[in-house]
C-alpha cells in the first residue's frame, strides 16, 4: 500500500495541505503520507474559498505524493484518480456519486466532497503533490453560505465510523494510484469522463459570454471541459471559464 502508509493525526490544524507542505519542504515526507486532522482553523477550498467543516465530524486529509511518471502536462491525471478514488468508495454505501468537473464529487445535485490538488514542477518533472480531501461524513448543520452540501448521514440517516471511512477511501485511493503508476492512464481518462456529473445533458451554464444551454462531452488532457452548444459549436472551457448553474 503506497497511499496510507502511514498516517498522522492532528486534532487541530490550520490546513492538512500546509502541514503536508511543510512536510515535503522538510524532506520527511514519504510517499503516500496522509495527514489527517479532526479540526481545521482555516481549510482550503478551490478558487481561494475555505472548506469548512464542524470538527470530529468529517474526513479532512492531504495525501503526500512524489508523481514524477507523470509529465508536468498531464498534470490532471491527479486530479482525475483522487476523484475516481473518492468516487469508487462513496459507491460502496451510496449510489449515484459523480464527478463535477474538475473534481467537486456530487450526489445527486449536492456536493458531498472537494478536493484541493496543489502540485510542484521543478522544469519538466512533476516532483511532488498535495492531493486534499474533504468528506463530509457524520455532518449535518451546514452554514447558510454554503450554497448546496451534504453528507453521508443526511442521506443515509445514520452514523458512519470515520476511521472505517478512512481506510475503505485510501484503499480505494490506492488502487486508482497503482493504475497511474502502472500506465493504466487510458482506463483513468475513460472512467473520469463516464464519472462526470451532467455527461451528455443538456443543462445551462454561464461563461464570459453569459448564459447558454450546452451539454459536457469529455475532458480533454489538459483538463479542459469540452462542452457542445445548442448551434453544434464545440467549446473548451479552462477552470474559472464556466460556471455550472445548478
């Protein structure tokens, strides 16, 4: 087991992905390290937002990881496996979870897990990666800011063991690391882009041009969304170029 093999525990951190930072800047970080807190003062989210979460109730991690068989352009292959990842594990107690591009997981059409990949390229090697996770497991209060979570117990309607959680998603985890490492990268682009939450349908979406009706059609190896317009236009869309209305 490469992810998970060892794990530290912190009751209280400002953010796994500091700490794990810190760590790899301090040369005592081995692969597949997970730092794991109960409670963050001040978690990140994508796009500068913070990720909140009500303390012991949750599942907030950074995986540590030295993915230098992956060229710094195909740089979305982390973000694709820690989505499948996540995915793969949610699937073993709920149905119908779903990737929103680029990697928010989605329940129905609720978000129950985010994801913060930040990597460092040194010239043309990809030498290191801070992979992120938040799960919202046992909560179920959210602050009204939030425009749309939920959990594991909202839908379930009961309690879920954190530390069994923990292990069912490393290994799950684990398994889609071992197909990047092993040169499975066809399969992880195919199975991303059958996770996509709203593949091939038609729903609204605003970009710089406004409002307009498109359906996703894949993700390109850059990780641009590749979106079909209602004139048969094919458009590609970075992050930050298009928002999904929900």
């Amino acid at each position: 087991m490469i992810i998970g093999s060892e794990i530290i525990f912190l009751k209280t951190a400002v953010s796994t992905n500091t700490t794990a930072s810190e760590y790899i800047k301090s040369g005592n970080a081995r692969e597949g390290l997970v730092i794991r807190a109960a409670y963050q003062s001040a978690g990140k989210g994508q796009q500068g937002n913070r990720w909140e979460s009500e303390e012991g109730k949750n599942l907030l991690l950074s995986i540590i990881l030295f993915p230098t068989m992956v060229n710094p352009e195909d740089q979305f292959m982390i973000s694709r496996f820690i989505s499948l990842g996540i995915s793969d594990f949610l699937n073993t107690i709920i149905s119908g979870c779903r990737i929103k591009w680029p990697n928010d997981i989605y329940a129905g059409n609720d978000k129950i897990a985010g994801i913060l990949i930040e990597n460092s390229i040194t010239g043309s090697t990809l030498t290191s990666s801070v992979a992120g996770i938040g799960l919202n497991v046992n909560q179920e209060a959210f602050p009204d800011r939030i425009p749309n979570p939920v959990s594991l117990k909202v839908i379930t309607g009961r309690d879920h063991d954190i530390n069994g959680c923990l292990e069912g998603l490393l290994k799950c985890l684990d398994k889609r690391y071992k197909m990047v490492i092993t040169g499975e990268r066809d399969q992880i682009r195919k199975d991303y882009i059958e996770s996509l939450y709203r593949l091939n349908e038609w729903h609204e979406f605003i970009s710089g041009e406004g409002i307009f009706s498109g359906r996703i059609l894949s993700v390109g190896d850059p990780g641009l969304l590749i979106v079909e317009d209602r004139e048969g236009r094919i458009r590609e869309f970075a992050f930050k170029e298009i928002e999904f209305k929900i």
